[in-house]
C-alpha cells in the first residue's frame, strides 16, 4: 500500500511530536530525579552561599536581534528561578553580581534604561511577594556611586527586609572587588591614622573584613559564571579564595533551575580541602 504525500506528511509529524515530546517529558523526569538526588547529597554537602556571575545578557540580546539592553529585562526571569532554587535547597543566601564599577563605561542610554528596569522591579508586586517570602534584600557595593533617582528605594527595601532570615539577597551593585579591597585598606588606615600616639597593631582579617563592602556576606561555596567566559571579573575577589567555580556556555537570560541542578550536583560532589 503506498502514502500519499499528505498521509506521509501526517505520519512524519506524528513521529516528531512522539519524538519531541518523549525527549520534553524525559529531560523533566530526569531533572526531577537529578533534584531528589540533590536533596539527599546537600543533607551531606550543603551549600551556604551561592554566588553567581550574569553574563551574556547583551550578547543574548544581538543574538536576537534586540537592543542589548532588552538583554537585561530577559534576565529577570533567571533571577526568580535562582531565588525559588535557593529557598527550596534551604541555601542561606546568594550573590548576584547586578552592576560593576566598570560597567559605568558603556552607553549612558543602557545604563538609564538598567536603572529604570531595576527602579520598577524594586517597586513591582513580585518584589513584594519575593519579600513576602522572607527574603532579605542587601545592595552590596560603593554606595557613593548609586544612582540618586534609586537611593531612596534601595534604603527602604534594605530596611524593610531587615529582619527576614528565610534567605538574603545580595545584589552587588556599583561593585568591584579590587575596588573593594582598596576601600578597606583606605578605610582602616585613616581610622588608625586618627590615633597619632598610641603603637598601631597588625591588621587583623577580622578587622578588614568588618571594613569591607560585602561585610556579612558569607564566603561563597559555589560560584556559577553564564556566558562562557572562564574568569572571574572583579566579583567578591577576597571572599572567593576556596570557592567551587562552575561556567556555563549559555547566556545568562538561558538560565533554569536544571542549568542551577547540574551546577549544585558538581559542587556537592567536589572534595574541598582548603589546603590540607
């Protein structure tokens, strides 16, 4: 019995539906496996601190033909799934790297269009019901450089989430860890400088660390770059001496939870010594 061209065509789309969407449904119940897998090995390994690079939200964008900047708005959806991830996993808090020092660099139309995106984000229900869920939220960076039209926002969102513990936020905003370091240092010589007679004692990590932007934030664990660039780029440089750091090849407006799994599974199954 012989097709015709129709009927053949018929039965081609069927074979790829059945294909396509046993490869959907497959790749679903693998993550769901990968997840329950995960859950048993952070009981063992937990990660405490996740930080985490976006990279490539620019070159998402000319991959598709958009203003680089419409790059930054794909990324908020990333955002949400890292945070749903981090609750569910019962990581304490994350670090995303939001806006560099050197950032200041590129055109002065992306930039206002960033903080614009960022300004109506703060404002947003989501945000509320992020927050709703205890999220504390934390700018982490040289405040002298914010924005003046966010100030305000960023002041009243710290304060309001203060006191919420489930998970902190960290978004490292007009930040650079060179930067960083050198602020420190600048920061404890002047205070030592004020004491003119009595003998200066070492500098102590404890005291530099207290002097730092990111006091509080915890060493990262795992540390995720998107992108595919193999480096750190100025972020959290004396926080990230041990550790784990895990590079994706896709941009970071690509990003789901099982890009979040398969990076949580390496670092569970890494053995840190930190110099043993």
């Amino acid at each position: 019995m012989t097709l015709s061209m129709r009927q053949l065509l018929f039965w081609v789309g069927i074979t790829l539906v059945v294909i396509t969407g046993g490869y959907y449904y497959g790749r679903i119940l693998l993550y769901r496996w990968k997840s329950i897998q995960l859950d048993q090995e952070l009981q063992i390994n937990p990660i405490r601190s996740l930080g985490i690079i976006m990279d490539g939200n620019r070159r998402w964008a000319k991959a598709h033909g958009f203003k680089p900047w419409i790059g930054h708005r794909q990324g908020i959806e990333p955002v949400k799934a890292v945070v749903r991830f981090c609750i569910e996993k019962n990581i304490e808090q994350v670090t995303l790297y939001t806006w560099s020092l050197e950032n200041f660099k590129r055109p002065h139309e992306e930039q206002t269009f960033l903080f614009t995106i960022l300004a109506q984000e703060i404002k947003s229900k989501e945000f509320e019901q992020l927050c709703a869920q205890g999220v504390r939220i934390r700018f982490i960076g040289d405040s002298t450089k914010f924005p003046i039209q966010l100030r305000d926002m960023i002041r009243e969102i710290e304060e309001k989430t203060i006191a919420y513990t489930r998970l902190t936020m960290n978004l490292l905003f007009c930040y650079g860890g060179q930067q960083e370091i050198l602020a420190a240092v600048q920061r404890l010589y002047d205070e030592r400088r004020l004491i003119h007679n009595a003998p200066q004692p070492d500098i102590t990590a404890e005291e530099l660390e207290h002097a730092l932007w990111s006091t509080g934030v915890q060493d990262p664990d795992l540390i995720i770059r998107t992108g595919g660039c193999v480096r750190l780029s100025n972020f959290l440089l004396y926080k990230a001496a041990y550790s784990e750091l895990y590079f994706l090849d896709c941009y970071w407006p690509e990003v789901t939870e099982h890009h979040l799994i398969d990076a949580a599974l390496h670092y569970v199954r890494c053995k840190r010594r930190f110099g043993q």
